[in-house]
C-alpha cells in the first residue's frame, strides 16, 4: 500500500531525502567534532566548574 | 581583561519550583500508589466517580510527569543556566508569571481530570482551555530563557543548554499539532484528526513526550549537574556534541512503535521500528558519557549518596533506552503491547531515570541555595536504598506479569480453542504480581517521605540566599571570531540554534507525518461504516470520560489468539476504516481488561449483561477487578451540548445531514427506547437496583453506554447482513 500511497501523492523525495540529510548531517557534525580544537573542548568541558559554589564545598561533611 | 561585573543569581524561584515538584510529588506519587492499590481492591474507588481508576490514573501521569518532573526541569534549568551562562535570569516578572502559571495549570488538572473533563490522548488529556494556557506559560518559559542567553556574560552556550532549547522547540512544536481540536462547548472538544491520522499523531506527540519533556532536559541536567557533584568535567565533550545532535534527530521519527500490528499503514510502524533500534546509539552514547564521567572517582560514589542517585538514574536511563529499542521490534512489540511490560517499562525511566536523577540534583542543590549542609547523609542513603528497592520490587513483578499474561492470551488447546478463554483467568494469574508491585510503589514512595522530612530540615537549618552574588566579565560583543567553526558560530547565537534544532526535529515529523494526510483518500472506504448516532455519541463520550480506555483497548491485532478471543465469529482484526468517524481514536494501550472493539457483536454482551456489569462487576464475572459505575445509574443523559457536537463532527467530515442537529435529540430518545425496551424484556422489575428510577431509564447514563458499546465492531458486519 505504501508504494501506491508514494506514487499518487508524488513524494518520493520524501523516502529519499532524510538518508540525504542524516549521511549529510552526521559526517558533517563528526568531521567539525573531531576537527575542534582540544583547547576549546577544554574550556567547555570544564564550563559548569568554573563558579565555586557559595556554599560548602560539600555539603555531605556532616551528619547528624 | 575587563573589569568584572557583579550580578545576582536568583536562587529565589529555584526555590520555589523545587518546592512544586517535591509537594506534587509527593501527591502524584500517591495517587500512582492508590491506583495501584484499586487493581487489587476495586472498591477502593469508594464507588466514587472522582477517584475511580480511569479518571485518577491520567492524573498521576499528569502529576508526575507534569507537576513533578516538570518542575524539577524548571529549577534545575533556572539554577544552571544562571550559573553557566553567568547572569540573573531575563526577567524575574517573567520567571513568576511562569511560576505561579505553570502551578495553575497543575490545579487546573487536579480539578478536571477526577471530574472526566479529559481529550482521553495520553499524556495529552487536559482539554482546550488549559491546552491555549500551557502554551502561553510555556512561550514565557522560552522567552525568559532565550531572553537570559542574550543577555549572557559567557560567550560560549554549554551542552547542557542545547537540550534546553531543543526541549523547548520541541514541545512547543508537539503540544500545538496534538491538541488541534475544534471546542463543542467552554470546556470539550473534538480533535481535528480522526481515526488512524489521530492515532499516528497522537504518538508522535506520545513517544516525544517521552523524548523531549523526560529525557532532553534530564540530560542537560545531567551534563550540569554530574559534573558538578562529581566535581570533574564531562567525560568527553565532544560525545555529548555528538550525542545531542543525533539523539534530537533521531528521537522525533521513532513514535510509530507504538502501533506496531495496529492499522497504521506499514511503512509508517517500519520507520518507527528503524528509527527507534538507531536510537540506541546516541541514548548509550549519553549514558556512557555520564557514568565515564566518574573515571577516577568511583570511591566516591560509595560514600556520597548524590553520586549514588545519579548512578542508578544514568544506569536507569541506559535500561530504558536499550530495552525501548527491543520493544520497537514487531516481534517482542507482539508481547510488551498491551501488558503490564509496558508499565514495568516507563517506571524504570520516571521513577529510576527522572525521580532518581530529581533526588540526587535537589539533594545537591537545595543545601547550596539555603547557605547550609544536608541535613543528614545517613537519611538520604537510606532513601536510596529503600528507592532501589522500591524500584526493582516495581518492576520485576510486573515484567513477570506480563509474559505470564501474555503466554496465556495466546495458549491454544491441542484442537485449536483458546485455553485461557475468559480474560479474567489471565487476570487472577497475575494479581500475586499487582501485590508485589503495590509493595514496591510503597517501598519508593518511603523513601520519597524520608527525602522530603530530610530536605526540610536542611531548608528549616539553613536560610535561602535569595539573591545570590556573583561576578564575571562582561562579554565581548566586538571580539573577532574570524576562523571560528561554524558550530563554534552556531552555538554562540541561540536564536540561530534554536532555528536549526526546530528544523532537525520538524524534518522527521514532517516526513513522518505529512505521507499520513494523504492517507485519508488510500483508506479503503467501506459502506457500511455508519457515524455514530446520537445516543452512541453520547455513550461514546461517557465512556471517554469514564476513562474506559485506560484498561480497554479497542484494537484487535491480526493475531490467531487475539481474533478467536475477541471475535470468535467472524474473525474479523480492527481494519483502518473502521475509525473513520473516531474523534478521538480509543485503540487504548493497555488491556487490563479485554478489548472491546467487537464488543457489540457478542453474544454475552446483551443489554442486560452490561447494566448488570457497569453497576457491579463482581455480580457479572466474580473475580473482575473492574470498579462500579454506580452513578451512571442516577445520572442523566446531558443533551445540553448535544446540537453543538453534531454540528463539530459534521465540519470535520463526519456526514450527518444538514439540518440534523435539530432532530438529533429525537433521534436519541427513540434509540434509548429500544434499549429500554431490551432491557426491560431481559429483566424482571425485581432485578434493577432500588436507586434506579425505572420510569426514568431511558434518560440514564448507563443505557447511552450500552447503546455505544452495542454499536462497538458492527461496522464489520456489510449492511445488508446486518
């Protein structure tokens, strides 16, 4: 049914297309990942330490 | 450098937002434990509209989801975002309106879901108004958010952030296609898709509920809030680019496995399949990045029961995410569908993914925000061992449940009839099962009681910094990018982000979606498809409000076992154009009890067989577990909004006459005579209830329910045989 369903509604680029995009999509997104400079991955890696929490550094040092 | 700017965090409506979960938590989790209390004691409905199980258990889904989780997301993603993008939130008018918006919303819902006021579409129940106020609260959410992102002092956004902001598009994207419906009065309305079109829709939106309102922003939480109780970055940065990329790619085509063997058109349930197995590859992706994340200090989550929560919740997240996957393949879909696999399923994610990860960021975060420590690790340890166990005591009987019950739906004799023929004997089987899942609910919902007197303390310890105060650079606008990556660029523009993460999901909805529109004319139109009169309509209607679907599916699958069991006659699977006039659709996705969809072309189900049922059970099948509808027997008929539903139906293509709204109240009462008159000749006077007005009963709730599920799967049968 589905092949009739493509053919009388003239989509066939639909079945097509998203293997386009994600081939396209992921070597794009791997090649730019692994191109990125290690020192620019240091610094966002390392984002969510850079405020020192206001409070105790732990706050599991005591028990009551 | 610049001089450093000082700024305050608002700490306050974190606060707030915790506290919204915690309590709706609290609520959600009790209801989700009475419900499952009802499975083993019916009458703990209190024979009670407001607290029977189909009307309560969309509200513990809703409270859980909606009020727990979605609250835990607000404070987790207020508190980080101020922090990694180093300023106080856009706006604090806008961040209360979403507050106290968002809150009544939730009251809202605890009003009108026990009432019945619900779109029965899972997930998706509350009705229009309240549909038109969540995505006003939720376009302030996005507004005070991106609002924050251009007015960020850090010129780089965070990984954590992207899942925000995908979240956002995202359900903003989901929540306006699923709830296109057209009003019949200030509270009800029809959805503008029907049959098969609102089923593939309705799950597209279900399946993304799943994805982008527990999963996405979870795992920014994750990429935010492990690190900094681990105290060390993210594993690998560049995993969780890639992670993100591919998840919110893939997530949005995978909703079809929901109607696998369903009359959805089969390449639409292979996409879902396909999509779905490729899934396993960015979810294990984000998994393994989190728990790497601890290389080196796995002595420490030993001792630090915050480590040890977000553990089983990473852990948790890497179950469901492996077995989803599995349960997308037709074959193993064949057996999860419709049992208690699929419930045993979403608890691994809500209670050890979500609630896990929930306890370990509040118990992290709270203590900061009040300026003190946890009150007591021991308590917090104990809580996360009595929730493991709450966890594994929930699931591991209801995964047994579910085979058993499976096996024995599907068990033939050596001369070909069913062994387990009545659904109840699959249903006694399993209640030892229902027992144990009841102890686990009570393990879990323990140790959410221990975490709750433990967080207030350390609140009641401790004083909330309401403002807190910090400094950073301010950024530089004018500093040259030249030879940046265009991701670099990307993610340095939020509304350009938030452009190209709308147009990664819109592509698989659109390709997912669009195909189905043209269905409308490949559906194989079959005469004998009548539109449902206007005592069916109304029965219809008392049905959804009653919440039937919630244990009664009406999609017989072309399976021998489930057409000997459900249309013995005929033989006869749920065919697609048998939906066309369903606004909504009710194919349901659980089978507590049996499937009803060739209800009316059974031979037990006489009209006298139903209003003995409907008003005790336990009288028709002795060991059902189904509640009472007593009120349906003292109610009356409402004819009030009746024209009005007439008149939607027939703007949607539903072929009443011209005109016929008019005579459509004649039309009931002369249908609810017969029924009347069947009944009458199939009981003595003796037989009705002594609260049942005998002159009055073709004015009853009841006789409008039995007409509908006497006009259930008739459509099957050509005219002229009729």
């Amino acid at each position: 049914m589905y092949k009739k369903l493509l053919e009388s509604a003239d989509i066939e680029w639909m079945a097509i297309l998203p293997l386009i995009i994600f081939v396209t999509f992921f070597v794009v997104v791997i090649i730019r990942v692994v191109r990125s400079k290690q020192s620019f991955i240091d610094k966002m890696a390392n984002l969510p330490l850079e405020d020192d929490d206001s409070v105790p550094a732990s706050s599991l040092e005591s028990d009551n | 450098m610049s001089q450093k700017e000082q700024f305050y965090y608002d700490n306050e409506i974190v606060r707030k937002f915790a506290l919204a979960s915690i309590v709706f938590g609290f609520i959600g989790m009790l209801v989700g434990l009475w419900i499952a209390l009802e499975l083993i004691f019916p009458s703990l409905n209190l024979n009670l509209p407001f607290t029977t199980f189909g009307r309560i258990r969309p509200l513990h889904t809703n409270a859980v989801i909606f009020a727990f989780v979605g609250n835990a997301i607000f404070a987790g993603v207020y508190y980080s975002i101020q922090r990694l993008l180093k300023t106080r939130l856009f706006s604090d008018v806008l961040s209360n309106i979403h507050f106290w918006g968002w809150q009544l919303i939730i009251l809202a819902a605890a009003i009108t879901l026990p009432l019945g006021i619900t779109s029965s579409y899972e997930y998706a129940e509350l009705e229009w108004p309240i549909d038109i106020a969540i995505a006003v609260i939720w376009v302030i959410f996005g507004i005070n958010m991106i609002g924050t992102m251009i007015k960020r002092r850090e010129a780089h956004l965070y990984v954590a952030i992207w899942f925000y902001i995908a979240t956002w598009v995202t359900v903003t994207l989901l929540h306006v296609v699923n709830n296109l419906e057209v009003p019949y009065s200030w509270i009800k309305s029809y959805p503008l898709f029907a049959g098969v079109q609102a089923a593939l829709v309705q799950w597209w939106y279900g399946h993304n509920a799943v994805a982008f309102f527990l999963t996405t922003p979870y795992l920014g939480l994750m990429y935010y809030f492990l690190p900094k109780a681990a105290n060390r970055p993210v594993y690998s940065y560049r995993l969780s680019i890639i992670h993100f990329w591919s998840l919110i790619f893939l997530y949005i085509w995978a909703g079809p496995h929901h109607l696998l063997y369903s009359t959805l058109p089969d390449w639409a349930q292979s996409l879902g399949t396909v999509f779905s197995l490729m899934l396993i590859a960015p979810s294990w992706g984000g998994m393994l990045n989190g728990l790497l994340t601890l290389r080196g200090a796995w002595d420490r989550v030993a001792n630090d029961p915050i480590l040890k929560f977000m553990v089983v919740a990473v852990t948790a997240y890497g179950m469901s995410t492996f077995e989803g996957p599995m349960l997308s393949i037709k074959s193993i879909n064949a057996i999860s569908h419709f049992t208690d696999w699929t419930i045993a399923h979403v608890h691994i994610g809500t209670l050890g993914w979500n609630g896990f990860l929930t306890f370990g960021v509040f118990y992290w975060m709270l203590p900061r925000i009040f300026g003190t420590k946890l009150h007591s690790v021991k308590l917090a340890n104990t809580h996360f061992w009595i929730g493991t166990l709450g966890i594994l005591f929930y699931s591991i009987p209801l995964y047994w449940a579910a085979w058993t019950q499976n096996l024995m739906w599907e068990q033939f004799t050596p001369d070909g009839r069913l062994t387990h023929s009545e659904f109840i004997q699959t249903v006694t089987q399993i209640l030892p099962m229902y027992r144990m899942r009841a102890i686990g609910a009570t393990l879990y919902f323990t140790g959410l009681l221990i975490f709750m007197y433990n967080i207030f303390v350390t609140m009641k310890n401790g004083k909330i910094v309401k403002n807190e105060l910090a400094e950073a650079a301010p950024r530089d606008n004018k500093k040259s990018y030249t030879g940046e990556t265009a991701h670099r660029l990307l993610e340095r523009k939020p509304i350009r982000f938030t452009v190209w993460a709308l147009v990664a999901v819109a592509i698989g909805g659109m390709i997912e979606i669009i195909p189905m529109l043209f269905v409308d004319n490949e559906v194989p139109k079959n005469l004998s498809v009548e539109p449902y009169t206007p005592l069916e309509l109304t029965g219809r209607d008392i049905f959804i409000r009653e919440g039937c679907v919630g244990c009664h599916s009406q999609m017989i699958r072309p399976f021998r076992s489930e057409v000997e069991r459900y249309d013995p006659d005929n033989k006869e699977y749920s065919k697609s154009w048998e939906y066309i006039y369903d606004r909504p659709f009710l194919w349901g996705s659980k089978r507590t009890g049996p499937d009803l969809h060739r209800e009316g072309l059974k031979t037990t189900g006489t009209e006298s067989w139903h209003f003995g049922h409907m008003y005790d059970p336990r009288s028709m099948i002795g060991q059902s577990i189904m509640p009472a509808y007593p009120w349906l027997y003292t109610k009356t008929i409402d004819e009030s909004t009746l024209k009005h539903k007439i008149n939607v139906l027939r703007m949607l293509g539903t072929p009443y006459p011209e005109g016929y709204e008019d005579i459509a109240s004649e039309d009931l009462h002369a249908q609810a005579k017969q029924v009347v008159a069947a009944l009458k000749s199939q009981l003595d006077e003796k037989d009705f209830p002594a609260e049942v007005d005998i002159n009055n009963l073709e004015n009853l709730e009841i006789i409008a329910l039995i007409a509908y599920l006497k006009d259930l799967g008739t459509d099957i049968i050509p005219k002229d045989k009729k």
